[in-house]
C-alpha cells in the first residue's frame, strides 16, 4: 500500500540529507519526494510517497521521521480525504499537420502549451496521477522527446490545526507519546 | 544568480541518498529540488536549484555531481533560455463575501478552484516561478491556511532546439554527454 506524508522541515543545510539516509538506513523505497517552501518563512514542506506493504513498518516510518530534530511535524494522510495532484511537462516533436491532433488531446485533458516552435511544442498538464498517465498515453502516437515529472503534492480537504510554534521548539525527545495523544494528533 | 541543474540518475534505492549527502558534504543549501520519471524507463530526471552566486563554486557542484556513480548526465542550464515552471496548493478560507473575489482573481490569473469543503478552498496554481510567487502575494488577503509549492522544474525552450540533429550526432560520433554539446553550442 502506498503511504503518503506530510512532513514540514527546516530549512537548513542537511535536511534532506537526514531525511534520504533513514529511508536508507532502513531499506524503504521512496517512491516520490518533493520538496517546496511553506506558508512559513524558514520551513519547507515535502510530500513524500513510500511504498511499504506491512503496516508496522509503515507505523515505523512515520514515528521514526517524527524523531529526527530538523522535523518539525509529520502527517500520514494515506487514508484522509485528501487532494493529490502531479505535475507534469512534455516535450514533443510533431509536425505541423499533426498539430491539431496533438491540441485535441491537449483540451481533452486539461493541459495546455507552453512553448511552440517549429517541430516542436512543449506541454504543461497538473491532475491527479492516473489521469496524468493517461495523457501520457494519449500523446505515445506523437513523437515524445522529453518527460518532466514531479511526484505527487498532497494537501488534506477542510480544516487542519496549524502547527503552533512551541511544537516547532519543542525537541521530540522531550515529549512522551501516550497513545491516545497519537491517534488525535493524527486524526 | 540561482544555479538551475537537470539531472538523470539511476532509479534505484539510496540514489537520492548520494545526491543529497553530496551537497551536504560541501554545505550547499538546495533550493528546490523535484524528482520524477522521465522518458525512458528506470530513469528518473531531477531538477535541482541552488543559490550561489559565485562561478567556481557552481563548477564544483556540477563536476562532483558528474563524479557520482548513480548520475547519466548533468546538464548546467542556468545560461540557456528555458521553460522554468513551479507548482502549488494554497488552502485558504475567504469567507463569504471573498468567494467572488477569490472566483474573479483565480480565473484572471489561470489557476483552479479544485476543492471545496465547508467554504475552505484549495486553489491550484501553475506558472512561471515569479507568476506563482505573485498570485500568493495576491491570495494573502484571505486567510491563508496551508500552502504546498513543488520546486521549480525546467525544460530547454523549444527555439534552443534547431541543434537537436546536430546534437544526438556529435552524442553518436564524439561520445559526449549533454553538458558538453550545451558548453560547445551555447
């Protein structure tokens, strides 16, 4: 099952670093990470996609990145209503006849061109993943050069509690996780 | 001037890993950085920004970059004109009377309303980096509740590409990687 966090992070030299040799460490695959600013100054959000089937372990990855200093907070929203969209761009070599063919697809999907030249057209589309691949597929008649993929970013539907500032200062170490608290912290 | 870098890595476990510590090791703040699949299976293309203003240390990233196992090809492309765009999720609540306002300024400026909940919206935005950074600038008049931006990821513009012939024949003939035909081309 995939498993998809939230994570806000400090913005510092070396973060990355922490969070990509634990998944290490302990032999997960990440199968997305994508890393952008906040809505605060000085912290980044990622939104990471780990694929690991037995549900200990996933447990396992989510109290383990909550442990590491440069975290600030952790989210699992694998089975919240949540949105998940990708972003995408396309570079194809079409010749002028096929154009409008290549447009069609385009408003079918929602995408739209970026950059036109000659034989060449480039093509931006955001949607959720499977739609995403679709497009991909509707586009393999053409001469596709190029394929930039983001992985997915993911935000949770209606509201969620905002992070207060004492948990940014508060060290992981220092608080005790009763299981009750766990469970509301991330329901 | 920001350093933008695309890069092809080997799509195995441990490869963000070795990226990563790399830039640790010589205490260089990534700016952004996204991954994803590329065109070709088991290849994963990257875009990396870092902010560094000085030649010789932007050299050195790339050139140790080359240096690792896992990385195909490094392609510097901070000089070359191309398409550099940025991804976002911004949750807001405008409250009742903001909602023709945020309908007004979502469509003027080509974003999407994807969801609403109980008048919490998530509006989804594309775009040149800067037209992301000024739509949020607008959007800060609601309350703003989360906001989630991808890095910025970059694409060669489509006029650089008369060379493209040219290009996969010196990659046939000469052996060399991208960064080198772009040094000799550009």
């Amino acid at each position: 099952m995939k498993q998809t966090l939230i994570t806000l992070v400090e913005n510092k030299p070396g973060v990355l670093n922490r969070i990509s040799s634990l998944f290490r460490r302990r032999n997960f695959n990440i199968e997305s990470l994508v890393v952008g600013h906040s809505e605060t100054d000085g912290v980044s959000r990622m939104t990471i996609v780990a694929n690991e089937p037995n549900a200990t372990k996933r447990g396992y990855i989510y109290f383990s990145l909550l442990k590491l200093v440069n975290v600030i907070a952790v989210k699992d929203v694998s089975s919240l209503p949540c949105v998940a969209r990708e972003f995408i761009l396309i570079k194809l070599n079409t010749s002028p006849e096929q154009l409008n063919e290549v447009n069609s697809v385009v408003k079918k999907y929602g995408a739209r061109i970026v950059d036109m030249g000659n034989e060449t057209v480039i093509i931006e589309a955001t949607d959720e993943e499977h739609i995403i691949n679709e497009l991909i597929d509707g586009l393999m008649p053409f001469k596709i050069t190029e394929i930039m993929r983001t992985g997915k970013i993911a935000m949770r539907r209606g509201r969620t509690h905002k992070v207060s500032s004492d948990k940014i200062n508060a060290a992981p170490d220092d608080i005790e996780w009763k299981p009750e608290q766990i469970s509301a912290y991330q329901n | 001037m920001k350093q933008t870098i695309i890069t092809y890595v080997k799509d195995e476990p441990g490869v963000l890993n070795r990226i990563a510590s790399h830039f640790y090791r010589l205490n260089y703040n990534i700016e952004s950085i996204a991954a994803g699949r590329s065109e070709v299976r088991g290849i994963t293309r990257l875009t990396i920004v870092c902010n560094h203003t000085d030649d010789y240390n932007q050299s050195l990233i790339k050139n140790h970059l080359e240096d690792l196992d896992t990385v195909l090809d490094v392609i510097d492309i901070s000089n070359v004109p191309s398409v550099l765009r940025e991804h976002a999720l911004v949750k807001l609540k405008p409250g009742k009377k903001g909602m023709s306002l945020l309908n007004d300024l979502v469509s003027e400026k080509g974003a999407k309303i994807i969801d609403n909940d109980n008048s919490i919206c998530i509006v989804e935005a594309t775009g040149e980096v800067e037209e992301v950074e000024n739509l949020i600038k607008k959007l800060k008049q609601f309350e703003i509740l989360e906001i989630m931006r991808s890095g910025k990821v970059a694409m060669v513009k489509v006029d650089q590409d008369e060379h493209r012939v040219e290009i996969e024949e010196m990659k046939r003939q000469k052996g060399w990687t991208t960064q080198q035909i772009s040094d000799a081309l550009y």
